[in-house]
C-alpha cells in the first residue's frame, strides 16, 4: 500500500494512492487515521480499516494526485536519525584510511523537512548544498532493546530522502549537526510504502540519483555497512523507537563535493533520488529568501 501525507483546504490529511488516482480517506470515513502517526500507531487493525474502505471509495473521495500538494509522508517527526558512512565506496571518499564498525548516528530536525517537488533551498550563507540519495526506514511499532531478528517487525514502510546538505557548514567543526540542519534542504518523500512491497529490508534495490538528468550516485542497497534491522537494533540500545520515527540509511559514492571538480546544488537544478520498486523523489532547487 502506498500512503501520502497531503494538504486539504482544512489542514493536513492521509490518503492512499493508486497510481495517479488519490484516495481521501478523511473523505471515505472521518473515523479512519487522518495522520501518518496514527495511521502507524494503528498497527495492522488500521491497516485492514484501510484496506476495507478502499473497496467502498465512492468517486467523491478520489482526485488526481498529480494535482495535490504533497506534505512529508510524515510531517512532524518525534526523531530523525540519519546514518554517515553507511555505503563502502561513499566511506572511502569521505576518509580512504578507515571504515566504521559501528553505525555513525546523528540527528537531523523536522524542520529541514521539505515534500516532493517542493524546492530545496540553497541557504543564503553558502553556495556549498549538495545532495545525498538515501533510502528511509519509518518505525511503525515501539520499541526498546530491539532483538535484530525481530527488528523488521517494528518497519511502518520505506521512502525516499535527499539528504541535502551543507558542506562548508560540515566540516567546520568534527560535529556535522549544522550542516545538515539548514531549513529546507532535506527531501523526504513522496509516499510512504508498506513493507510487504518491498524486499525484507528493503535490501538489494537499486538506488540511484540525478542532478538535471545526469546520474551522480547509484549503488544497490545490499552494499550497506549496515542494514536496516542492525539500525533497528543499534538505535534501540539508546533509545526507544515511536511510530513515525524515521532513520535514514546513508547515501552511496558520488556526492558533489567528491566529483571532480565538485558540483554543488545551483538555482534552476532538479535532483531526483530513484529507488527499483518504490519510484522518484523529485525537488527543484531554488536560493533560500533572505531574512530582513
């Protein structure tokens, strides 16, 4: 099933969707999950809820989702853990002496967050945005000390990220939180994708992403250092996992600032992040407002 967070003239609203047909489902029954939070906390009873009123969808609940205005498959997190280092090739062009023996864990805010075809916004202060093709896990069952042998079981479904960020930022420091905390540089989307339609794991795909058309990164996402249920289990240890937690699994190699010369994200680029099985984020790229 393919789930999409989406705006109504009332406010933010779920939906299903059926190749370019979108289902409300506020709009089918008003009792059904109206939040991607609760439609995962729901579990399987909200699953089959769903799956129910989908038979019965009268015509006035669907629209073109190509005419909707996506929102981030979920809006508002409780946590965004991102992954570093988590591809060998993308490890080796980042630092060629050594590679991690334990995931590299950091955090990254809500408020970063942009839809599909919404633009990324190269921030003000540096020309410096780059692009990283990731694959998303959100949790969709709590969880604390998380077996690894049961850690796909706490899976809610798969998306998309572009986890843009801001180079010179970066490196400033050893910490790399601000540089990958601008506003409006991480794209997450467009749909969130039940894990019975994807590979346990999500393992084995093929991810790429494209820079106006030209591919810069692909890989498959059995070159992870660390797969999704080690993450799983890992963040676990420190942490309890909430339904629409989300963890973003780590981009391969061809990032801007390793090409040669490097290329960094302009005004007038369209980046698109590809994943067999799922389909396309896409954003633009326009230069952020300045503040007055």
């Amino acid at each position: 099933m393919r789930l999409v967070s989406f705006l109504h003239s009332d406010g933010p609203r779920l939906g299903v969707r059926l190749g370019d047909v979108l289902v409300d489902l506020h709009a089918v029954n008003p009792r059904l999950p109206r939040d991607m939070a609760s439609f995962l906390a729901g579990g399987e009873d909200a699953l089959a809820a769903v799956a129910a009123a989908l038979r019965t969808a009268p015509a006035e609940s669907q629209m073109r989702f190509s005419a909707v205005r996506l929102l981030p498959p979920v809006p508002h997190p409780g946590k965004i853990i991102c992954v570093g280092l988590n591809y060998v090739d993308h490890a080796v062009e980042i630092d060629p002496r050594n590679l991690p023996d334990y995931p590299t864990f950091f955090g990254r805010l809500a408020s970063t967050l942009v839809a599909h075809n919404e633009p990324l916004l190269r921030p003000s202060v540096s020309t410096k945005l780059d692009f990283e093709g990731e694959v998303a896990v959100v949790i969709g069952k709590s969880g604390r000390m998380i077996d690894p042998g049961k850690a796909l079981g706490h899976v809610g479904g798969y998306a998309l990220f572009n986890e843009g960020s801001v180079r010179d930022y970066q490196f400033r420091t050893s910490q790399w939180f601000l540089g990958k905390n601008f506003d409006a540089t991480g794209a997450f989307g467009p749909e969130l994708c039940t894990p019975d339609e994807l590979p346990p794991g999500a393992k084995g795909l093929f991810l790429a992403t494209r820079v106006n058309g030209r591919v810069m990164q692909e890989a498959t996402t059995s070159e992870m250092l660390f797969g999704v249920a080690t993450l799983i289990a890992s963040l676990s240890e420190a942490m309890t996992l909430h339904p629409g937690d989300v963890i973003v699994t780590g981009t391969p190699s061809g990032v801007g600032f390793a090409q040669k010369p490097p290329y960094y994200l302009k005004p007038g680029d369209v980046c698109e992040i590809e994943l067999e099985g799922y389909g396309v984020l896409r954003n633009p790229v326009t230069d952020a407002p300045v503040p007055f």
